[in-house]
C-alpha cells in the first residue's frame, strides 16, 4: 500500500460531540418527519366500485370483462402491440403477461366506495351496503378472492356529510372485526380534503375506534384524497398538502389526485379536464414533493374517456390510456385510478412494458454498481437504490420474473430490498 501517513487533528473529542448534542433535536425531526419508503408494496392501481354495486364476485367479473375485451378488440399480441406501439421484441412478452395477470390479479386494489360513486341515499340502506361492504371485503381475504389491497372511500369530513361518513367507517371497521378483524391489505380512504383539520379529526376518529376495540394504537392507516385547490395551497401561501401529512400523525399512507374535483375546482373546462393538465401536474408535483421521504406514496388520478364500443372506439381509448400512464410512469407517478373493466389490459400492458423495456439496462447499472465497475454511467448510492425500486416495483406487479432479474443482477430479492430501501433496511438489521 504504499508508505503509511501520519493522522493528525486539531480539534478535541468534545467539539464533536457538542455539536452531535446540538443537533439531536434535528436528528430526531428527520427521523420522525421522514422515515424514508415504508418498504411495502405499492399497488399499481386503485378500482373504486359503488357501494350497491360491489359483490363478491366483482373481482373475477373485472378480470373476465378484461380478457373478453381483449378477445373482441386485440385478439393477439400483434394486434394489441400496434394498436398502443409497443416494440415487436416486447409484444409477446407484455401481451402473454397482462393476459396471465387478467387471470391470476385483475385488480390489485379495490376501493368499495360510499362517497361520489355512492351518492346520497337513506341512512338505513348506506348502513346495510356498509355492513355488507365489511361481511364482503372479509370473506375475500378468507377464501383468497381478494385484492392485495381493499377497503373503502366514505364521505369526506365537511359537515354536510360528516356524521354520515364516520357512521360508515365505524359500521365498516366494526363489521372487519366481528368477520374476523381487520385484514393486512385494509384501505381507507378520506375524500375531499382542504384543511389539515379535517385530517386530525379523522385521526381522532380512528384514535377512539382503536381505542374502544383494544386495537394497537395507530393500527389503521388512510389515503388522502387531493380533490380541491386548498389542499394544495392554503390561504396563507403555505403548501397544506405538507401540513395534512403531519397532522395525519404517522397514519397517512397515500395522496390521491382527483383529477376532475380538482380540475373544476381550478377552472378547467370539461373538455380539458385530464391528467395530463398543466394543472393537474402543478397540483401533483406539490404533492410529490411533499411526501418525499415521509413513507407517503402519491397516486395519480384517472382518465373518464371509457375504452367501449366499436373496436375503434376501443383503441381510442386504448391509446389514450395507455399514453397516459406511461407519462405518468415516467414522472414516477407508480398508481393510478381505473374507472373501467376494459382500462385494465392497457394498465397492465403500460407498467409491464415500462418494466420491461427498462430490465436489462437497470439490471447491468445495479449490477455494475455492487461490483463496482467502471463504465459509461458513474451512478452513485442514490442511483442504486433508484434502480433497485425500479425492479422491486417491475417484480411486485408481474412484469418481470424473480429468476430473471436474478439473472441480470446476481442479486436476491432480499439484496435488492436493501438497495431500494437503505435506511429502513438498516434499522431493520439494527433492531432485529
């Protein structure tokens, strides 16, 4: 190695702890404030299905409208592929994936919905669809028929609807339990939020449930919906977004766009009124940037042109869809919202070929990373454990296989977690 050089310093051992001891109130706000990817999967997309209409078959009749959809419209690869322009190399690929996906997992996450799918009815018939909603959702998780995800969207905290909104989440998580208690993938959702208040106040809401069931505290976790022009800036200038995921007191989960609320909120005509506004993607760069290394993940919203009719008609809507979730993918949106049976093929055919397409380049960076090899890319640990999310997300929906990319990468799925999620991965090992 060479001859050995002499260390020296200057300053004691104190100076060093002094300023560590100054600093440990930062310390513990970064910790608290921003505790990093809660390490969890995140699922492609939310399918919201009104309260009446939920059943429990409602997940295969998705999936089964899917495929026959495709066999109307895109009988084969070829013909989807050219319809939405994915590469010859990748059609087979994607097309033999969404089709096995259709059939194994056609929805990964479902929202039984209380609020605008729901609309106002009778107290007696929301109590009776909530309790059924509960009886539903657990015999789901029981017999394996459900999504990795569900749960429901009650009616917001503004005090038109506020009683009828807490009554139906007390029915809905009274009835979990007396089912058998509430399953892991449980998914609340709170709509129409504009002030941090409303957040707290549904905290408390689920404090005293918690509290009179003998649950752990801080069991149950909700989305915020983004729905209004408040959420996003108050009326002092200040991002209320930020604020809703404090006063949400380590419970929020998600941010949800609401692209046609929001978009009407702001103005927008109904013919402008998508995801792609210049509106909509201010509203969710704020939210991007607000929950930033909180554990908070933000959701895109959906597209209301529905992909039926004539196989024209359907490739319409095809192509639209599908470019507007790769646009969202690219702008690390990871969630959507499906309106329609029909929207899933392109879903499922935008993520995988997003995943797909990117596989080998990832893989050979990550790889030569953890070799340290010397390339055309100098990537540095904040690139990796972007990398390694980028597999982790592409094996999580099915659009790449475990062997592959053990494989590309010479790395276990344990290995890539801990490039994904560093700093939980070591408190993990540090606490374990």
């Amino acid at each position: 190695m060479g001859q050995q050089e002499k260390v020296a310093t200057s300053l004691a051992g104190a100076v060093s702890e002094g300023i560590s001891a100054s600093l440990a109130p930062v310390d513990a706000e970064l910790a608290r404030h921003y505790p990093g990817d809660p390490g969890t999967r995140q699922p492609i997309h939310t399918v919201y299905v009104p309260g009446d209409v939920f059943a429990a078959d409602t997940i295969r009749s998705w999936g089964d409208q899917a495929l026959a959809a495709l066999d109307e419209h895109a009988q084969d690869a070829a013909t989807f592929a050219k319809v939405l322009g994915i590469s010859d190399e990748l059609a087979v690929p994607v097309y033999d994936r969404v089709r096995a996906k259709l059939l194994r997992e056609p929805v990964e996450d479902l929202r039984v919905d209380f609020e605008d799918g729901f609309g106002v009815r009778s107290d007696e018939e929301e109590d009776q669809a909530a309790a059924r909603a509960a009886r539903l959702v657990s015999e789901a998780f029981s017999n394996g028929t459900n999504a990795p995800y569900m749960g429901i969207r009650m009616k917001c905290m503004e005090s038109n609807v506020r009683d009828r909104g807490i009554r139906t989440t007390d029915i809905f998580l009274s009835g979990l339990l007396e089912h058998g208690g509430l399953p892991e993938g449980l998914v609340l959702t709170l709509p129409k939020v504009t002030y941090a208040e409303q957040v707290s106040a549904f905290v408390k809401l689920l404090e005293a449930f918690e509290s009179t069931r003998g649950l752990r505290p801080g069991r149950i976790g909700f989305e915020i919906q983004i729905e209004t022009s408040q959420s996003i800036l108050a009326s002092d200038g200040t991002a209320t977004v930020a604020r809703m995921i404090e006063a949400s007191k380590g419970r929020a989960t998600g941010l949800h766009y609401g692209t046609f609320d929001y978009s009407a909120c702001v103005g927008v005509s109904a013919a402008y009124q998508a995801s792609d506004h210049p509106a909509a993607d201010h509203a969710k760069a704020i939210m991007q940037v607000a929950a930033a290394g909180t554990g908070v993940r933000v959701s895109d919203g959906s597209t209301n042109v529905l992909p039926i009719g004539t196989t024209e008609k359907v490739h319409e809507g095809w192509k639209l869809h599908y470019g507007l979730t790769r646009r969202a993918l690219a702008r690390a949106y990871y969630q959507g919202w499906d309106m329609h049976p029909a929207h899933l093929p392109t879903r499922y055919a935008a993520v995988f070929t997003f995943y797909r397409e990117g596989l080998e380049a990832a893989a050979a960076r990550l790889k030569a990373y953890v070799a340290k090899i010397e390339g055309d890319v100098m990537d540095e640990p904040a690139t990796a454990k972007a990398l390694a999310g980028y597999l982790v997300r592409g094996l999580d929906c099915g659009a790449v296989g475990a062997d592959e990319v053990t494989a590309l990468t010479g790395l276990t799925r344990a290995e890539l977690d801990a490039f994904a999620i560093p700093r939980r991965s070591a408190t993990l090992t540090a606490t374990a």
